[in-house]
C-alpha cells in the first residue's frame, strides 16, 4: 500500500518501483500531452494491458476532478468570500482547464496501481 502511494506521487513503475511510466509529463502551458512508455524501461512491465484499458482511468480523473472543483469552491467562497457563484464557477473552470494534463496523468498511474498484476 505505500509503495502504491509512492509510485502514484512519483509516477513510477507498480511492479519495480523504479522505472517511470511517462517519458513526457505534459504541461498545460506548454499544450504538451503527457506520453507514457508502452513498457517499462527497468523491468519490461506493460502498463496497457489491452486496448481501452484507461478508459476506466476516467472515472479516476473524474473523481479528482469532482474533489478539486468542490475544494476550489470550499476555498474562494469561504476562504475569499466571494459570494458570486458565477464568478466561482469561471474560477472552477480555469482550474479544471489548467489541471487536466495533471489530472490525466495521475489518473493513469493510480489506475496502473490499482490493477498491477
Ligand atoms: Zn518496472
């Protein structure tokens, strides 16, 4: 269970623990999608098991993504006190829109976690 959790926060290897499953992060600003490695360069490990295998990744992501628009909602409008639902909800949205390349690719690693074999 904690080297699940170290290699969700690290973004490496479930079977090795060392080998990483992106070669390419992705950054929002940049427009760079994250690119994953089919196999893991220490131990050979196949993170896609078969064809649509992240596709349950999504209900992951949209799991993060539920929590952290309830969080930037729970921070702006008590913390901030903006009493606007409108103007919070555009600060949701920007948030969503600049944490999805992050998003998808947690997503991913815990969904690789979840089901290593
Ligand atoms: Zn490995």
């Amino acid at each position: 269970m904690v080297d699940a959790i170290l290699n969700v926060c690290k973004g490496t290897c479930p079977n090795c623990n060392s080998g990483s499953i992106f070669k390419q992060k992705g950054l929002f600003y940049k427009m760079r999608m994250p690119k994953m490695y089919e196999h893991c360069t220490v131990c050979n490990y196949k993170f896609e098991k078969e064809p649509g295998y992240f596709i349950g990744a999504m209900y992951v992501s949209y799991m993060l993504t539920v929590g952290q628009a309830v969080g930037v909602y729970l921070i702006f409008s008590y913390l901030f006190q903006i009493g606007n639902n409108f103007q919070i909800f555009l600060i949701i949205i920007a948030t969503m829109i600049g944490l999805s390349f992050f998003n998808m690719r947690i997503s991913r690693t815990i969904w690789i976690n979840l089901f290593k074999t």
